[in-house]
C-alpha cells in the first residue's frame, strides 16, 4: 500500500456481493472461503509516503471472519 488512512471511513456502500465481483475467485484462492465477500467503498483522509494528506475515495474488498482487504484509491476527492 503506497498510503495510510488516517482517519474513519465514512459514507460506506457496498458496490458487489459475492458472484456480483469480477474476482471473486482470486479472492476466495488468497484469502479463503467466506459466506459474504463484499466489495465496499468509502471516503478516507490518506497520507501518501511522500507525506502529503489527501481525502479520497477508497475502494476494498471485506468478507465476515476475513475482514478489509486490498484497499486501493479510486480518485482524490479534495
């Protein structure tokens, strides 16, 4: 991960559930099998590893015994 979120996630949804995501397969192979993979995204200040604090929209995958995984920046929001 090129940054680190530094503060609470808010407005949190849910965009895929289970077969509804692309990589549900790639998913379940690394991290295991989980009744509910769901693919969510929220707001989130982010610090970069240049130091630079940025609020962003992140996306990342979560499962029930698994939880979040594979965070990502889908675009600078400020």
């Amino acid at each position: 991960m090129d940054f680190e979120i530094i503060s609470q996630i808010t407005a949190v949804e849910t965009i895929a559930v289970n077969n509804g995501i692309r990589e549900i397969a790639r998913l379940r192979k690394i991290y295991g099998q989980s009744r509910w993979w769901r693919k969510r995204k929220g707001i989130a200040t982010v610090r970069f590893k240049d130091g630079m604090v940025k609020v962003a929209e992140i996306h990342w995958y979560e499962a029930t015994g698994i939880g979040k995984q594979e965070f990502k920046i889908k675009y600078i929001v400020g």
